[in-house]
C-alpha cells in the first residue's frame, strides 16, 4: 500500500513537473524552431478545433505562453460575448520547424484563426472545415463579407483581437500583427473595438501570398533565442 501511495506521488510531482515546464522559441516566425511545445485545447466553452485529423497529425501545438494568452483570452470572451464562438485553425508542429504549406508557423509564435460568422438567422456558428474544403482554407467571402449562407461576424473577430491583445500585455508579451484581408478591414473599424484596434493593432497593409479572407493569422511578439 505504502508503495502504491509512494508511486502516486511520484507520478503527481512528475505530471506537474511538465505542465509546469515553458516552452523555448528560437529564431523567427519564418525561419525557427521551438522547444517543448503545448498543444492547444481540443474545445472550450466557447471555441473549438478546426480538425479532429489534424490534431492527431500534430499541427495545433504553439509556444506555452501562447497557449496561455489564447485560452485566457477566451475565457474573457465568455463574459463579454458570451453569445459568440470561436474556432482555431493551424498552429505547428511540437518542435516547430517547416509547417507547409505555411511560409511561418515555424517557431511557435504564429496562430491561423478561422473567420467568425452568423448564419443567416443572425446566430454566432462556426464556419464549416472538413476535407472537402481544405479544412476552411477554401473558402472565399466575397467583397461584402458573405460566403453562402454565412457572413462575416466583424464584433466576434473584432473583440477576439483586441482579448488576445489585452492578454498578451497582461502577460507582458504583446502581438506582432495580424494579418486579414486589407480589403476586409474596414469592417472591423466600425465596430465598438475600432478605435482600440486603430491605437494597438498592426494590421497587415498588402494582400498576402494568400487572401486570408477565410482566417486571420496572428504572430505574437515574445523574445526567442537566437
């Protein structure tokens, strides 16, 4: 008996020893590599995964402090849009390193979140990511933000910014910029969170190697290793 209780213990200290443990980042977003990565939560109250498939093939794993600003940031959107969900899509690989067909992704830093939307009852849902549309990256919303029945929600995506931001600063860190369709972003100016975001976001300015219409990618800024 006294065994059993001597290998629990054992066994508590280790498990806490590892969730305890800080990931390392080194280099940059587009050339780097990363440490001890934590693989993000399957689902919360108010967000989800976009692939079953691609967390068991290891591509939702980010830096530990990433993990934390994510997580913590929707646990704030629960009380401030407590009508509102979220889906996270590609991330990276446990160690980092070449994440195609993404040029980024590499160090841990870089976050792709799918785009929020209403449905045409004017419900928060989660954009549809499956195979047959490259798990969401194949989609296209056209010039007024409308794909099929869905149509971008601009105060979720909005708010979700301006979370991830004030949680990064709170833990001291900060984003690098976000990256969403330029032609998009005058939307997201109109909302409650336009001044915030005009004051403390770098938003991409150019259209990037892919629309990113359908998912806004966001770096964030904690020091790395050379």
């Amino acid at each position: 008996m006294k065994i059993l209780k001597l290998i629990s213990l054992v066994f508590c200290l280790f498990s806490h020893t590892l969730l305890a443990e800080e990931s390392t980042c080194y280099g940059t977003t587009s050339k780097g590599r990363l440490e001890k990565g934590i693989e993000l939560p399957s689902s919360g109250e108010n967000f989800v995964a976009y692939s079953t498939v691609a967390r068991l093939a290891g591509r939702v794993y980010v830096h530990s402090q990433v993990n934390s600003i994510i997580v913590n940031a929707y646990k704030s959107l629960e009380a401030e849009q407590p009508n509102k969900v979220f889906k996270y899509a590609e991330t990276g690989f446990k160690e980092g390193g070449q994440f195609k067909p993404h040029k980024t992704h590499r160090n841990g830093l870089s976050v792709d979140f799918m785009t929020p939307v209403l449905a045409e009852s004017g419900q928060s849902v989660h954009l549809p990511t499956h195979p047959l549309n490259k798990f969401g990256y194949d989609i296209e919303f056209d010039s007024k933000g409308q794909y099929e029945e869905y149509e971008i929600d601009y105060v979720a995506l909005a708010a979700h910014i301006v979370a991830l931001h004030k949680e990064a600063v709170a833990q001291g860190v900060d984003l690098w910029r976000v990256i969403f369709d330029p032609k998009l972003q005058p939307e997201l100016f109109k909302t409650s969170y336009g001044t915030y975001l005009k004051k403390h976001i770098q938003f991409s300015e150019k259209r990037s190697w892919v629309r990113h219409d359908e998912h806004y990618h966001v770096d964030f800024d904690i020091s790395c290793k050379d």
